[in-house]
C-alpha cells in the first residue's frame, strides 16, 4: 500500500475523483486521468446491453473526444486485484508506455503504481 500522503497533490487529485466518480454512480470501477494540459476526465464504468467500456477506457475516450493529445497519468478505482491489458492498452495509446496508472482500493488507498506499457 501507498501512503496517499506521500502522492503528488495532483496525483491525489484523480484518485479522489476517480473514487467518487463510482461511488455517485454506483459502479464497479471509477477513472479519471490527467491530459497534458492538466485537464481531468472522469468516468465509472458503462455496462449496457450494446456497450461495456471500463471506467478507464471510458476516461480515455472521454479525453480523446475532448481534444487531448496525450496523458500524464491516470488513476482507478477498483476492487480487482490488477488492471486489465485492454485497460492499460487504452491509458498506452494515448499517454504512451510510460504513462503511469495508479490504482487504488475502493477506500481510496493506492495500493500499487503500474506503467501503462
């Protein structure tokens, strides 16, 4: 586990926005991520009959349609153990391999950093 003290203030940004993102909608998972202007986007999970996207790719695609060119970082929330490839794949190709994801518990702990590649 982190000690979210220790974060960079703008790191604890997203993990807090992330975390109430799927508490206020009742997800599994909430995202949010950095662009390279310092912008945030925010998502929960989408699970409908004809879409399932990942709270992380949802912010993704969240920031692509919004204009971004690439990514700092992002952050989930989450109950599961790791981060699914299809999820770091997303946060990749926009922020490239090295983008950082923090992920952390549904109490908002992170609890470990992985690069996106």
């Amino acid at each position: 586990m982190t000690d979210n003290s220790a974060l960079d203030p703008e790191d604890r940004k997203i993990v807090t926005l992330a975390r109430s993102a799927r508490a206020r909608n009742g997800v599994p998972e909430g995202a949010a991520v950095r662009d390279e202007t310092g912008r945030t986007y925010v998502a929960g999970t989408v699970a409908l009959a004809s879409l399932r996207l990942s709270a992380l790719q949802t912010a993704v695609a969240m920031a692509v349609a919004s204009g971004a060119k690439s990514l700092e970082a992002a952050a989930v929330v989450t109950e599961a153990d790791a981060v699914a490839a299809a999820d770091l794949a997303a946060v990749g190709d926009l922020g490239g391999p090295d983008t950082p994801v923090l992920v952390a518990g549904t109490d908002g702990t992170v609890r470990t950093t992985v690069t996106a590649g």
